[in-house]
C-alpha cells in the first residue's frame, strides 16, 4: 500500500486522471439512476386466489382455504400462511423462506393444489400468482355525470393509449365492474309456463353457440364449416327458444323473463371529489422513474384528450413526482447546507487551500457513489439521498485526518512530496482500518429483518461505496494535490488576511483549549483513572436507565409523513347500500370541512387543505384517500390531519375498524395490534372478549376493536323431516336458493376484449326481499312444485363477513388505538403480554398470542441487531488483532463503543424524540465513528511506545498529537447535519432520530475518546505491569 501512495504522490497525472474517471462515471451513473420516492422492496408472497362466487365466508373458509392450506403448508420454502375468507372468495398469502426461489415455490404450490378434489363445482380455479412490488406513480381519474359504460368506454380508450407511452411501464383500469347478461324470472311466469331454471339455462346452452365444425376440401378449395348461432345482446338472448307447446305455441326467453345487460351485484363505488369516477392506476416496476412517467402521463392528459366529451372530466391525481420533488428538494437543501458549514468550520482550522482538497474528497467520493449505485440496484430516492446526507459528515473524517497529518510534516519542515508521503504512510494504517469498521457496522444493516428495513437499505449501500471511494481519495489523491500545495503565501488582500487572521485565532484558541485546559484535565483523570473510569461507567449506567425504566419512551416504526391522508371505515353486513353510501357521503363532507377547521389554522395552516378527495366504497368497507395541498406536510403532523378528520365524522359505534391513514406505514402501525389464534372457536369468542376488556382498562388507551371479522346475520336453510317424502334433497333445495338468488349460470362468452356472464335468476327486486322465499317453488324431478317452507325451514344465526386465518388457524385481530401523550404501543405491548397473556393462557389454554404487523418485526429486528452488533464487533476486533498484533490493545478501541448509545440517548432526551428503530440505526452509525477517533489515538500511542516513551508520556502526547483532527471530525460530522437536526419541515422528521443518534453519539464519544480510552489504557497497563512485578512510572504526570 506504501509505494501505490508514494507513487500517488510523485505523479500527479495519475492521481488527476483517477478524478476525471470516478467524476464522469458519476456523471454518466446519476443519469442512469432511476428515480422514485421510495425504494422498491422486494415482495417475498406468493398469493392463492379463488373466487366462490355466491358463498359466504365460512363457506369459503371449510370448502376452500383449509383444502388449499392442508396441501401447501409443509411445502419446502413455506414459511408462513395468512388467509382471509370474505363473501364471494378467499386468498391465501403464502410467505417465502428467505433465499428460497419464489419460482420454483410457485410451481410446487400450483401442482399440489391441482391435486385437490373436493372444491366444490360452482368455485372458479385457482390463480397462483408471485406478488411482484409496484409503485404506484399516478392515477388518472375519468368522472362526469354519463352513464357507466360510457365512462368505462372512454376510460378503456385512455388506458391503451396510456400503455403505449414508452415511458410508462404498467396501467391498470380500476373502478369497473364486469358486465352481466341476466336473464331475469318472475315465479308466477315460470309456473305459468311451467317452466325452471335449468330450462332456460339448457335452452340457452343449447341455442347461443358458435362452433367449429371441421372443414370441406374440394377440388375448388376448402371451405371452412361452423355454426353461427352465438348470442351477444339483448335481443338475440330474447329470441331463444325455451319449449314448444303440443299446440305449436313456441316460448322464447323473451316471453317468460326480462333479458338486461347490467353489471355485477358487487358494493363498488368510487368518487372523485363526490363525483363517480372509473380510475386508471399508473405504476413502475423494474426501470422506475417517476418523473419522465408523470411527465409523460401529463402531457398526454393535456394534449391528448381531446376526443373525451364536454361531460366527462379527466384529472391527475395522486401524483408521486410531486413528492419526489418536494423530498429531492428538502434533502439537497440540508446536504447543501452541511456541505457549506463543513467547508467553513474546516477553513477555520485548516489552511484555505487544504480545507478546498479535504472538501473536495466530499464530492470524489460522491461521484463514485453514484458511478456504482446503478449496478447496486440503487434509485434516485428519499432513502439515497438521506444516505448521503447521514455520511456527509463522516466520509470527511479520514480526510480530514490524513490531511491534517500531511499539514502537520510541512509545518515541521518537510519538503512537501516528503510531507505528503510521510504524513499519508503515519496514519494510513489507522485510516484505512477505521474506515474498513465503519464499512463493516454500516454492511451489518443489510441483513436486519423487517420490511421497513428493506426499504431502506439504499442507506447502508451509498455509504459502503462512498466511504469505499473517500478511502481511495484520501490516500491516493488527496496526497497528489497537497503535494503540490506549497508554503503559505502572505495574504495581498484585506479579506483574506482577515481570513487568515481568524483562522490563526481559530487555531490559537483550538491549542490553547489543547494546552491550558485539555492536557492538564487529562493529567488529573489519569491520575484517577479508577475514579475516570467510575464516573462514565455511571453516566453510561444512568443514560440506559433512562432508556429501559420508560423515561425515554420507545415506538418501534417511525411514521413516514405523506401527501396524503386515509380514512378506514368497516361496517357489519346488516348495513345496506344505501347507508354505506350515505356514510361515504358524510365522510367527503367531513374532509371539506378540514379548509375550515379552526385548530388546524392555529397550527399555521392558512389556506385549501384538501386538493383532492377520492372515495372508494367496496362491500361493507369504504376507503377514502385526501390529496393533501402543496405545503401542508411542511407545516402540521399529518396525524393531526387525520384527527381533525375523524372529528368532524364523528363517533361510528357500529364500525369494526375505523381510522386514519397518516403515513406511509401506517396502516400496519396504527395503535398496537394483536393476534388471538385457536381452531376452538368458543374459546377464541371468549378470549377475545377478555382481551377487549382488559385492553379497555389500560390507562391510555383511547378505543378498542376487534379489526379481523364484522358480524351480521346469516339466514342459514335446513331441510324439513319429511322433506325427504317429496322426493326433494337437500341439495335440490340449495341449488334452486342459489339459482334464484346468486344465479345459475347458462355460459360466459368474450366480447370486446371482456368475459361476459350471462346469468338465469329472480329479478332484483325479488333478489333483494327475504319474502321471496314464501313465493318460491321447489321443483321435483318429474315435474312437481312444492312451496319453498313445505320442504324447508329458515333460521337466523350470527355471521361474519371476513374470516381471517394465519398459519391454519382462525384468529382475530385486536386492535388498540392509544393517546400518545399517556402510553406507547411498545408500552402496551408490554403489559399485554408480560401482564395479560398469562391470565388468558390459563383460563383459555387452546388460546394463543402472538404480535401483528410491526410489532411482529420489533422482536425479530432487535434480536437479529444484537446478533449482527456483536458479530461486527468480533470482526473489527479480530481486524485490530493483526493489525496491533495484540489480543488487549483493541480492547481499549472497543470500550468507547457503548458510549456511542449513551449519546444517542441523551440525545433523544434533549430533544424529546421517542427511540425507535432509525434511532438505532444511527447509533450503528456512530459506533463505526467512534471505533475511527479511538483507532487513531490508539495508533499513535503505539507509535510513540514503540519511539521509547514511557506509557503515560505517550498518552499525554499522543492526546495533543490528535486532540485537533478528533475535535475536527466530531465538529464536520456535527456541523454537517446540524440542518437536518434543526428542519422544521414535517416530512424530515422520521430521519431525524437516526441523525441525533449519530451526531451525539459521536460528540459524546469524543470525550470518550480523549479522556475515558486512555485511562482505560493506563489502567491495562498499570495492571500488566503490577502482573510482571514492575512499576509503572509516574513521573510523567
């Protein structure tokens, strides 16, 4: 390593033409990057989906999820089941083992349930799909005051010409629902004609075909043969013939059922601003780039559109680049301004021209940054650009140390090639080691669990690199360019010698804070090392005290403000149409009303809140999703946003979720969530009714809701004792209900590019009333009717209208939404299983708990952090081992790392920020920070052991030797984030734990550093010495 730096040095041309290599591949990588808000996680399911048209939840539940569950879930590669069951289908998510080929699972799951017999005949097939991450980038809304299958026309129109703009990868038409043909009869007509349903499907079948049948070769030719008889509408399905009479008399459909293109029964509405809309979602997937798709998007909607009617408006909403924007733009103005106040506090110590070349490293390890990211799979993004906003202070360091050293030689009288060899070659050892522990702690987060950790390792890849390339500039460039710096000249003008006369003041006040208050503090706390070494040990003791007695309080998930704010609301199924539209309704008139709330322009906000409103009803759910105003999220929390929402709505006592959407994130990490398992479903009604109420009684908590099923009522049908003397079944009765009220369905024909159902039942009215069933005839085999309650009672019980299972087990989901000011959900959780669970395992011992969402990743994340800590700390000790060559010398590097935390968490107390898991993160971070300050002094107190001097001359000296580049380096890291420490603006501050982690940590372990690592190391000392039978001297002190 020593003659590449030598070389380095003595030529120029190969160090200038090393920076022009890594400036143009950054160049050429930034245009390369894609650019998104947030990274794309990769999505480890894989999704079974089959719809049950018709059934109920717990039909869907035993006929098809606990089939598909029994013949995958001990598939290798399985780790984990979670299926829900709801009126008309289920779906089973099935979780990849880490490193498995989601492939190869994909096919194996797909020939195991190929294998099951027993789903029922009515069921659609099985799609098994992997579940493949996109982001979402825009949506395109088409709404107006037209009928539905104009507005589904136009918007199909707009999605094709939407999927051939080459920069849009993925459209999606959304809000529409599939056309219907239905073939609609009226009781008294079918026994006036003495008809059934499955006449007029086998007419149907019979009647409506096109068939192929075969071909004639002559000598003239071929002639194709098909027949030609398929029905495509109204009138062609009226023409059928159903019967002839003995008579002649012909009955077509037309005469004994109203034939009508509809759409499906299906609780679906969606809105733009309370006005229906059918919306098409635009997304990115493999090559993402949010602003060439928008800008495409855009430009087609304002130039394109033309052909669309007066009455039909088409928008863009939701649009991502605006976000990307506004985050690119918040990010760049802190890293421009730590980037500023780094080449100022370094002009104050540094001469100006060696201040430029230590700066100037800054952007050389930039640009190799951004020449390798491309091929890391690394995109412009909030998680990137924060990544080189956190190492902004850091990559600095070993410049700052190698400079500083190089600075040092030429003040001692060295010619500058040899100033610049000799500075470089004293601490490239330390250096290079230092950066090598930084890079291992930061590599270290690549393989923390948990999906938010995913998103984000963008932060742990641009700080490798980009300290892997300040390593490079630092030895090999930076000595080049000082090399040729030559002595100070005497400044010509007023201002730079007032520069030079506030750097020498600058530097002056530096050595004498060195000379007069430093040194003679660190004399005294060797001299009480025992009495030093107590002192941090109970300030290190008191600050995790504060951690783990509660003073601090803990959330696990930061929440990732948005531009845009949720509104959940689940009802039970007794709730018609009409309510649920009504609620949908009273929920957009509760967000216009958020332009006027009086606490949210006490908070600062002063103008339109809400841009946009968009609605989505779906069964007994209704979703709806405010587009935030430019600024908002600048100035107010989005969760008060959502509070002020929830307010004007109001109390809704029959709601089994109803909440507020703030961030990104949030729907997982609102309140604390809990699953209840048990195949005993007594026992699991039971238990949840106990975990209720004692989530209840905890002081804190606000409301409780059972999240995972909405009850209502199902009419359940048995069949009469003396059914069975009709010559009827029980199963002759279940298909006629099903016929008459779900449908029996005659074919499904392509038209237009769509599958079209064409369906034989009652007419909707009729569909719609319970007093149906006493008009209904059971239709024997050799022809007789019976009246439906002559063969058949009907008994009201309790249902459910989703059916949740995990791991083959029904469970249910216990939500608690707590006040922040009073508890924590980490708080919570606590009490729920330290405290509740043991109560519930002895009253309900088939009962199980276990955590939800994020809260099932805090476990895991912590666990797999200690882990990955302390095999960091094995390695960098192990590294330090060959380079001292000696097993207790790193022990001394090593003591300062706990102190990192300690900072962290006196950080967070002067801030009065929650610890969560970007604050520990961050002190990942600083631990690579302190172990550098620690390894320099280190190596210099083994030089000048090694020169002769006794153990405490070489401490004092080698304090003073690198009191100024370890001040220096906790000062730039400092300095340089302070912007981000201190932005008002909302949307940064889920970052900011991390950086006050980082930042105190590293300010902290300063003093570590300087005062607590070299009494630790006189006390190894004195106790090696008292081991061998000597003394040490004192003298020194």
């Amino acid at each position: 390593m020593r003659p590449i730096v030598s070389w380095f040095v003595r030529d120029p041309v190969a160090s200038n033409l090393l920076t022009i290599l890594i400036f143009i591949g950054g160049v050429f990588g930034a245009m390369s990057m894609g650019k998104e808000v947030f990274p794309s996680v990769q999505v480890d399911y894989i999704r079974v989906m089959m719809p049950y048209l018709g059934a109920g939840p717990q039909e869907v539940e035993e006929q098809i999820l606990i089939p598909i569950e029994e013949a995958i879930y001990s598939i290798d590669g399985v780790a984990g089941l979670d299926s829900v069951a709801w009126q008309g289908g289920g779906q089973v998510m099935v979780e990849v083992e880490v490193g498995y080929d989601k492939t190869k699972l994909t096919n194996h799951i797909k020939t195991n349930i190929d294998t099951i017999t027993t789903f029922p005949r009515e069921s659609e097939r099985p799609e098994v799909t992997e579940q493949v991450f996109r982001e979402r980038v825009m949506t395109v809304a088409l709404s107006g005051d037209v009928a539905t299958d104009v507005l589904i026309d136009f918007a199909e129109k707009v999605r094709d010409d939407l999927s051939r703009l080459p920069q849009v990868e993925s459209v999606e038409l959304q809000g529409k629902r599939a056309p219907v043909i239905s073939i609609e009869l009226e009781e008294y007509q079918m026994r006036r004609f003495d008809i059934s349903f499955e006449e007029v499907v086998a007419a149907v079948q019979r009647s409506s075909i096109t068939m192929p049948a075969g071909s004639i070769r002559g000598e003239n030719g071929t002639l194709q043969l098909q027949t030609s008889g398929q029905a495509f509408n109204e009138s062609q399905f009226n023409e059928i013939l159903v019967s002839s009479r003995p008579d002649g008399t012909k009955i077509s459909v037309g005469d004994v059922a109203s034939v009508m293109e509809t759409f499906e029964e299906t609780f679906f509405e969606a809105r733009l601003n309370s006005e229906k809309m059918i919306f098409i979602q635009v997304y990115t997937e493999e090559n993402p780039d949010v602003v060439a798709s928008t800008d495409a998007v855009k430009n087609y909607v304002l130039n394109e559109t033309s052909f669309l009617p007066g009455n039909l408006k088409i928008n863009t909403v939701q649009d991502h680049s605006i976000m990307y924007q506004d985050r690119l733009n918040l990010i760049t103005k802190n890293a421009i301004g730590g980037l500023i106040l780094v080449f100022i506090i370094l002009m104050l110590f540094l001469r100006p021209i060696l201040a430029l070349w230590v700066s100037f490293g800054i952007g050389i390890a930039y640009a190799g940054a951004l020449w390798l990211l491309p091929a890391a799979g690394v995109t412009i993004s909030m998680a990137s650009m924060f990544a080189f906003l956190l190492i902004l202070g850091i990559i600095v360091d070993d410049a700052i140390i190698v400079g500083e050293s190089i600075y040092r030689h030429q003040e001692e009288g060295y010619e500058v090639h040899e100033a610049a060899e000799l500075g470089a070659h004293r601490v490239m050892v330390p250096v290079v080691l230092a950066v090598t522990t930084t890079i291992i702690l930061f590599a270290v987060m690549f393989f923390l669990p948990g999906s938010f950790v995913k998103a984000i390792w963008a932060i742990p890849i641009v700080a490798v690199i980009a300290l892997s390339f300040s390593l490079v500039e630092c030895l090999c460039i930076l000595p080049s360019h000082l090399a040729h710096m030559g002595p100070e000249k005497p400044p010509r003008t007023y201002v730079t010698w007032q520069l030079k006369y506030l750097r020498q003041k600058c530097s002056n006040t530096l050595l004498k804070i060195c000379n007069n208050r430093y040194q003679p503090f660190l004399a005294k706390a060797l001299e009480w090392r025992y009495l030093t070494i107590l002192c941090f040990l109970i300030a290190l003791i008191f600050a995790n005290s504060l951690l783990n007695a509660g003073h601090i309080k803990k959330q696990f998930m930061p929440n990732v403000p948005w531009d845009y704010v949720g509104l959940e609301i689940s009802m039970p199924d007794n709730y018609s149409k009409t309510q649920m539209m009504s609620l949908l309704k009273k929920a957009e008139a509760a967000a216009e009303e958020l332009d006027s709330d009086s606490v949210l322009k006490e908070q600062g906000l002063d103008g339109k809140v809400v841009l946009n409103t968009l609605a989505f009803l779906f069964g007994y759910d209704i979703t709806v999703w405010i587009e935030l105003s430019p600024g908002v999220t600048e100035v107010i929390d989005t969760a008060i946003v959502g509070e002020r929402w929830i307010h004007h709505l109001g109390k809704i006592p029959e709601a089994s979720n109803y909440q507020a959407l703030t961030g990104f994130g949030a729907k997982e990490d609102q309140g604390f969530s809990v699953l209840i398992n048990s195949n005993d479903s007594t026992q699991l009604n039971a238990a949840k009714t106990y975990m209720l109420k004692s989530l209840m009684e905890i002081h804190g908590v606000s409301r409780v809701l059972d999240t995972s099923e909405s009850s209502g009522m199902d009419l359940n049908i048995s069949l009469k004792p003396d059914g069975n003397n009709f010559g009827v079944g029980l199963t002759d009765v279940a298909n006629q209900v099903r016929q008459g009220f779900y449908g029996a369905e005659a074919q499904r024909i392509a038209r237009d590019r769509e599958e079209l159902r064409v369906l034989v039942r009652y007419p909707e009215s009729a569909r719609k009333n319970v007093e149906t069933l006493s008009d209904m005839r059971i239709r024997t085999s050799d022809g007789k009717e019976i009246p439906f309650y002559s063969v058949a009672d009907i008994e009201y019980v309790e249902g459910v209208t989703r059916i949740r299972r995990v791991n083959r087990e029904r469970t249910s989901r216990i939500r608690a939404y707590e006040q922040k000011s009073l508890i924590t959900t980490d708080e919570i959780s606590k009490i729920v299983f330290d405290e509740i669970r043991p109560e519930l395992a002895r009253k309900y011992p088939s009962v199980r708990l276990s955590k939800d969402g994020f809260s099932s990743d805090e476990t895991e994340f912590y666990q797999a952090a200690t882990k990955l800590l302390i095999t960091a700390i094995v390695i960098i000790y192990g590294l330090m081992v060959l380079t001292f060559k000696s097993y207790l010398k790193p022990l001394g590097v090593l003591t300062a790392i706990p102190f990192g935390l300690m900072g962290a968490i006196f950080g967070h107390v002067l801030f009065g920020l929650e610890f969560s898991m970007m604050s520990w993160m961050g002190v990942f971070a600083a631990t690579g920070v302190v172990v550098n300050d620690n390894l320099v002094l280190i190596e210099r107190i083994n030089q000048l052991r090694q020169g002769g001097l006794e153990v405490s001359q070489a401490l004092m000296r080698a304090g003073k030797d690198r009191f100024r580049p370890i001040i220096l380096t906790s000062l730039t890291t400092f300095i340089g984030l302070m912007p981000i420490i201190f932005e008002p603006s909302e949307q940064a501050q889920f970052l900011v734990p991390m950086v006050i982690s980082l930042v105190f940590g590293v300010l902290f372990a300063t003093t570590v550093t300087l005062i607590f690592v070299p009494s630790i190391y006189l006390t190894a000392a004195s106790f090696r010495d008292y081991l061998r039978g000597t003394k040490l001297p004192t003298t020194s002190l």
